[in-house]
C-alpha cells in the first residue's frame, strides 16, 4: 500500500504490515539498494484486481435497463478503504483516523499524525491485535493495478531527492521478483535516519512530488 526515527522506527512496520498495501509487495526488512542507480532487469509487477466502477447503491437505470455510470471518485476500492477506516475508529480507537483520499489511497502524511510512538504501529496495519486486519486485506485486494516500473522509477527520483537535500544515508529501491523493494532507512529494524530532525522534514517536503499517487508513506 506504507508502510522513522527511533521512536519512530517500528513505525515503518507499515510496510511490512502492507501486506494489505495495495500498491507492492514490499519488504522493509530488505532494506534499501546503495546509493547508485539500479536499473537493470527490471521485471514488470504481478497484476492486481483493477478497481470496481462502484457500488449498486445510487446508480440508477436509464432508459432498456442499462446502469448509469457510478458517481465520480467513488470505486469498489474506496468503499473497501472507508470501511477499514470506519473500523480503525470504531474498533480500533482512533476516532481521528482520516478518511482514504478520493482516489481511494490512504492518507498516510494524517495517519502518521496520529502513531503512538510508545506502540507497534498499530495504527498502520489494522489496530492492536488486527481488529480491523479483515478490512485491511478487503480494501488492499481491491487496489488499482499498478506500473512497477512506473513506482520504481518514482521512488528512485524520490530517494535521489533526499540525498540531495542532504539525506546522505537515504537508500534507494530495488526490485525483486517484479515487485517493488522501497528505499529508505538503510537498517529499518534500528533506524539509522531520524525522521523527526529538522533537516529530514525539509527533504521530505521538498520530495514529496516525487512520488506518485498511492506511494506516500512507502519509503
């Protein structure tokens, strides 16, 4: 779908714990690539179901029965996603859980305003004890197919960017398998890159653009 600082640092489990992410398969765990640019053999991503046209609810029928098109901005995906989100409230206990962007992705520069930064990133993968982990996966089976090369080519600008405004130590992303390895923290299981200083923040925003719709929060 992603998935810090030291205190941040079990944070990034969300990309372990997208699982679910709809957007890759990921592993945090592998780290990152050095800082040169790898680019060879690069192998296209397993397809995903595409997102549903929407749901049945308000579609009407015009004239010999055909459907009328689905509203606009609504999908299979964005329900699917509002309901883990409604969970994450109601079950979960994080009453301020922000709402999937119309696009259906998950808003991940809100949810990482609400981490407990004592906790185990529950908030990034279906609340404590996975009360919300069927939602989870419900929401992520129904993500749009994406272009791995596209995502590949997105978070490799993305980490270059960092380093260039001065996260020397920013890995960049691989791939595996046809899937996509984001970049980051070079040592994910011990956070190496502070996330919280100052000069980190600056980069961040200064690269935000870099990446594409539903690549937020990955790396």
């Amino acid at each position: 779908m992603s998935i810090h600082t030291a205190s941040r640092g079990t944070t990034r489990l969300r990309v372990a714990a997208a699982v679910a992410a709809p957007v890759l398969a990921l592993c945090v765990a592998c780290g990152g690539g050095d800082d040169g640019v790898k680019d060879e053999g690069v192998a296209s991503a397993p397809e995903e179901p595409s997102a549903a046209s929407g749901k049945d609810e308000g579609e009407g029928k015009g004239e010999g029965g055909a459907s009328k098109p689905a509203a606009e901005g609504k999908s299979a995906f964005y329900d699917a996603q509002l309901t883990y989100v409604r969970c994450m409230r109601a079950k979960a206990g994080l009453k301020d859980y922000p709402d999937p962007k119309l696009s259906g992705y998950l808003d991940w520069s809100k949810i990482e305003k609400l981490v407990d930064p004592n906790g185990g990133g529950e908030e990034y993968k279906g609340g404590k004890n996975g009360v919300c982990n069927k939602e989870f996966v419900a929401a992520a089976n129904l993500a749009p197919k994406r272009d791995a090369q596209k995502d590949y080519e997105s978070m490799l600008a993305h980490a270059k960017c960092m380093r260039d405004n001065g996260v020397s130590r920013f890995t960049n992303p691989t791939m595996s398998g046809g899937n996509v390895i984001p970049g980051g923290d070079p040592n994910p299981a011990d956070p190496a890159l502070d996330r919280n200083s100052p000069a980190y923040k600056q980069a961040e925003k200064a690269c935000a653009s870099k990446l594409l719709e539903g690549l937020d929060g990955m790396q």
